[in-house]
C-alpha cells in the first residue's frame, strides 16, 4: 500500500462471487484509531459495471490512511505549489460513464484536516446513473448543519454545488479560535461551471 502513499491497513472481509457479481460482506477496515464496516457488491452482467452498498465508521481520520498530508508535501515543495492552487489534470468524467453506482455513507466522527479543531459527522449518498453523479450529504460541523448537493454532469462537464449552512461556530477552527469568540455563520451557496480540470471549474462557475 506504501507504493500509493497509503499507510498499512487491515481488512477482513467475506467475498462471495457469482457468474456476474462480487459481494464483499460483514466488511471491517482498520487503520490506526480509524474503522470502516460494511457490505459491497459488484456487478458486471451489463454495462456499466454496477455498485450497491453500505459503510459506517465511527471514527475516521484521513491522516491515519494517507502516508504524507498536504501540508507535509507543500513544505517539502513549496515553490511547485504555489502556483498550483486549483489542478489543471484532468478529470476522471469517463469513469461516471463506466460505473452505476449506489452506496450509503455514513460516518460518526471524520478528522479531514489538522486545522480544526471538531469532527464532522457525514451521511451522504452515492448515486451514479446515466454518466450523472448526485451526491446529497448532510454534516454536522463546528456545532452546526451543513446541507451539500453536489452533481457532476460527465457528459457537459458540468458540476452544480449547492450548499446551505447554519449556525457554524468559527471560533472552533484553530486559526480563528483567538481572535473570534461567540461568533455564529450562516450561509448559502449555489454554483455550477463547466470544465474538464478543477481550474476550468472554479474559471467558469457563477453562481451566488
């Protein structure tokens, strides 16, 4: 897993094939304090391939599964990214093309970022059908809901985020939590660009 930049892991699974299916069950991921459970399975019978499934954790760091973090990286590097704030490669449209999908995620406490000082709580769904990706979550973070609505239209290259949050506390992110106290945020955001790179997405969008 070292030659991905992903750190040892232990995975247990029941695997199940059929003539058109695989069917990872009764799931469990461990990696460092962070788990992962749930049950999978994968079709081929038609095209595209076919994805159904379930995950829960109750505590998931990133930083337990990635070798090096971004931060890491930038100051070993700190000249190349500069300038690199949004990634010209291109993104991965056909896969949408390839692949239906519906997986239910949910996770108790997810640690994304050394920078805050809470954990978010994510129940999302996955659903990929007709090159078209629909990916509704809802998160609890700094001591408020955020309601995300995300698709990816791979055929336009099209991608439309919509977001509302309420009673966000910014005092509990680390670079905030001096100088704000006691304060509340309330948003909403809608946006929608086109581009096959993230830097042609954030060129385009409009939005409010």
């Amino acid at each position: 897993s070292k030659l991905w930049g992903i750190r040892p892991f232990e995975l247990e699974t029941k695997i199940t094939t059929t003539k058109n299916t695989v069917s990872l069950s009764e799931m469990q991921l461990n990696a460092g304090r962070s788990d992962l459970k749930g049950n999978v399975q994968v079709g081929w019978e038609k095209r595209p391939f076919s994805v159904q499934g379930k995950l829960e954790s109750t505590y998931f760091d990133i930083y337990d599964i990635l070798e090096a973090s971004k931060e890491e990286q930038e100051v070993k590097n700190p000249a190349e990214n500069k300038t690199k704030i949004f990634s010209t490669n291109k993104l991965p449209f056909d896969l949408l093309k390839q692949v239906n999908a519906d997986l239910q995620l949910n996770i108790g406490h997810l640690k994304f970022s050394n920078d805050i000082s809470d954990y978010a709580a994510v129940n999302s769904t996955v659903l990929i059908k007709n090159a078209e990706l629909a990916m509704p979550a809802q998160i609890r973070l700094f001591g408020g809901t955020i309601q995300n609505q995300l698709k990816v239209q791979a055929n336009k290259q099209k991608v439309i985020l919509k977001t509302e949050a309420a009673n966000i506390q910014l005092d509990k992110m680390k670079r905030l939590s001096k100088d704000i106290q006691n304060s509340r945020l309330n948003f909403a955001l809608s946006l929608e660009g086109t581009g096959e790179s993230l830097h042609q997405l954030v060129a385009s969008a409009q939005g409010n």
